[in-house]
C-alpha cells in the first residue's frame, strides 16, 4: 500500500467526519479487535486480520488528533523497556 495515499485518506477521514466521532470509530474497532481474538482464542471463526486493518487505520487517524511527539516518545520508551525483557 502506498503510504502517502493510505496518511492522506486517513487526515481526510478526521476532517470529513470530524474529531469526536473518528474517536468513537476507533473505540467500536478496537472493542471488535478485541472480540475477534476472543473468539481465535476460544477456536471459533475469526476476523482477527480484517479488524487489526481496521484498528491500523483508526490508529493512524489518532496520529493526526492526539500529539504525535508524545506518541513517539512513549512508543521508543516502551519499545526500548520490551527490549529488554527479551
């Protein structure tokens, strides 16, 4: 996928839809995310794959509401903090 094209829509689905909703969007995503490893977990059909592209998406919308320096510090801090449990 190309990258620009796939930032770009999603800085478009923020303004088009607006900030509150496209939290609540990622909010129902997230909690399907979670049902759907619930449901791989427990051996039953799942969409696991199709609700991470989902919550990707969502994730990258937040990029574009929230602080984007403070996302990247905290990821390089708990990166860094998995680093070296491993």
């Amino acid at each position: 996928m190309n990258l620009d094209k796939f930032r770009g829509t999603c800085i478009q689905a923020v303004n088009y839809f607006g900030i509150e909703p496209q939290k609540r969007q990622a909010i129902e995503e997230c909690a399907e995310l979670i049902q759907a490893i619930c449901k791989d977990l427990r051996g039953k059909e799942h969409n696991v794959e199709e609700e991470m592209a989902d919550v990707f998406i969502m994730l990258e919308q937040l990029t574009h509401i929230y602080d984007n320096d403070k996302i990247e510090k905290f990821k390089e801090e708990k990166i860094n903090k998995l680093q070296k449990l491993l």
